[in-house]
C-alpha cells in the first residue's frame, strides 16, 4: 500500500487511494491506472488471414527446430 501511496498524483488524499485500492481488490496495477486515470488499451483481434499467416509462422518455425535438432545430431556423429 505504501508503494501505491508512492506512485500516486500528489493531490488524492490516502482515503481515496484505500478506497480505490480495495475496489480494485488489491490489485496495484489497475489502482494506479485509475489513479492516474489511464485508459487500458483493449487488445487487436487478428483477422482471418493474420490468423492463418501466424499458424504458418509457428509450422515453419517448429519445422526449423527439429531440422536443427536432427543436423545437431548428424554433426555430433562426425
């Protein structure tokens, strides 16, 4: 709680900070961001084509760690 008290703007009374930190159930992170009154930026959903793009991704990078892991092989037997 000392540490919110800290952080928070100088002109918000220590009630005000308890009051908006057990709101909050404890949760620092979102008490100061509503001390300081910080809008929480919502999170891009990804369209169908970035969806499939990023499911390719992640095959050719999985591909490319196991070809690694086979040629780490091959070299260790030399």
């Amino acid at each position: 709680m000392e540490e919110i008290v800290k952080q928070a703007p100088i002109n918000i009374s220590k009630e005000t900070i308890k009051e908006i930190y057990e709101k909050n159930e404890g949760d620092t992170t979102k008490t100061l961001m509503e001390l300081w009154e910080i809008a929480e930026v919502p999170t891009k959903a990804l369209n169908n084509i970035q969806e499939n793009w990023k499911r390719v991704r992640d095959t050719c990078d999985d591909f490319d760690g196991e070809m690694n892991k086979m040629m780490d092989v091959i070299r260790a037997k030399r």
